[in-house]
C-alpha cells in the first residue's frame, strides 16, 4: 500500500484550509497475511522502494479541482476533492496529480503534490486553471500557483486553521508498508502483480494491485478498488498511480510567501 488515502473535501481560500471528514486507509490487525511467497517479494519490493532518494507517482482518476482561474497570491481560491467516483459538483473537473517526496531513511522529508486540470469549470472547457501546488513540510504546509508557462510557483501561502491534514502529513512514515491478505502474484512480461485486499476505516473493501518491475524490484504503479462505503456514505470508485521515481532527489522549493 502505497500511503494512507484519503477521502476529503479540502478547501483553501485567503491563506487558510478547511479539511472535513478525513478518512485513511487502516492496515488489519495482522499487517499482512495469504500467500507467504507474494508476501514476502511484496516486502522485498517495500524495502527498496523506500530506499530510494525520491518518489515520483502521477495518480489519475482520483481528484477534482475547481478554483478562480488565473487568480495568483493570496486572494486566490480553490477547492479540491478526492476520492469521489463522479464530479462531487457540478463545476469541478477532474485533475491530475503528481506527487514528489524528497525520502531521508525511508520517511519523507517533504513533498510537493501538484494539480494540473485542463479547464476551469463545470462541462465548458475553456479557460486553463494555473496548476495548482502544495507543499508540506515538518515546518509547515503551503499552497501556491504555478507562474504561467512555468512549473515554479510564484509565491506561496501558509495553511492555516486545525485540521486533519494541516502540519500532520509527517505521521505517515514510511512511503510504501506491507499489510492486507495477498494473493498469488502474477506474472505478465517484466512484471510482477501483487493484489491484495484489506477493508479501511469507513468499512470499504479495498482491492489493490501493485505492479513491480521484475529486474530492479521497484514499484511501478497500481490500481486501486474501493468499495461503498456507509459510515461515511460515499459510492465505490476506482483510480490508478504511476510511479516513475527520479535517480536524485530534488531541492526543495524556494520558499517566497505571497505579500
């Protein structure tokens, strides 16, 4: 399992955040069980994943944007959704995300998730919404605008409020963890599929397959089911990640916060 999902509404506006009904993924009581040989390549496969410097993974599928397009600094707004199987309203589009952590001993320093959507609002695609960045860190968690035609953003702004996610990312721990009951794995070329299912907090089923490249032994991506849920109620759906990890990890943003 590659971190704790969550299933939120997030909304950012004049520097400040707002998460409400956090949801994460539990690992069972037992942290893994099924077949002892998937089991124990899945470990393998863990083990180096999070030896790595850097993580990189694209997640589609998953998120929905709306904000006020093109309004950088501290005025600007944007609400983001995750973890909904269709629009959750009906002037947001779907985004897709790309995560980079920068890992020191299998933790995450930092990361930087950025949302790029390809339209503004609603089922009229016609203005480009600037991607949207945010940054977390053991010191504090920001959000910015990327400047146009740049992937840099031109300021930052510091979230604020008592949240769920605010300054808590860094309980998270290790990038990639071993727990469910594990299938088989399953061979298709170079690599290597491992499923698993476990049931997170809200009582959905969550089916999982990993795919790992058989040489280096690295993840590579994965699809990911989840069920209904009743407490909270929200439907089943589907998403997937792709994970390409850079050989170097990068520096971390210049942090120039918004006037």
């Amino acid at each position: 399992m590659f971190r704790k999902w969550r299933t939120a509404l997030l909304i950012v506006a004049l520097g400040c955040s707002t998460l409400v009904t956090p949801a994460e993924s539990g690992a069972a009581k037992t942290p893994w069980s099924g077949n002892a040989a998937a089991v124990a390549y899945y470990r393998t496969s863990v083990a180096r994943t999070n030896s790595l410097p850097v993580l990189q993974d694209v997640e589609l599928g998953y998120y929905w944007i709306w904000d006020n397009a093109n309004v950088s600094g501290s005025k600007a707004q944007f609400e983001l959704n995750w973890g909904y199987a269709s629009k959750p309203a009906a002037d947001m589009v779907r985004a897709k995300a790309t995560f980079v952590y920068s890992l020191v001993g299998g933790r995450q320093s930092w990361y930087v998730a950025t949302f790029v959507s390809p339209c503004a609002s609603g089922s009229t695609c016609g203005t480009v919404i600037d991607p949207l960045e945010i940054y977390v860190t053991k010191s504090g968690d920001y959000w910015g605008y990327d400047l146009k035609g740049s992937s840099q953003v031109g300021c930052w702004n510091r979230a604020t409020g008592t949240t769920a996610w605010i300054n808590r990312d860094f309980t998270v721990g290790a990038q990639w963890r071993t727990y469910g009951k594990y299938s088989p794995l399953v061979r298709k070329g170079n690599r290597v599929l491992a499923t698993s299912i476990y049931t997170n907090v809200d009582g959905a089923k969550v089916t999982e397959t990993d795919s790992i490249d058989s040489n280096s032994k690295l993840f590579t991506g994965g699809i990911v089911h989840v069920g209904r849920s009743t407490k909270p109620a929200f439907a089943a759906h589907s998403y997937s990640f792709f994970e390409t990890d850079p050989t170097s990890a990068p520096a971390a943003p210049s942090l120039s916060l918004c006037g």
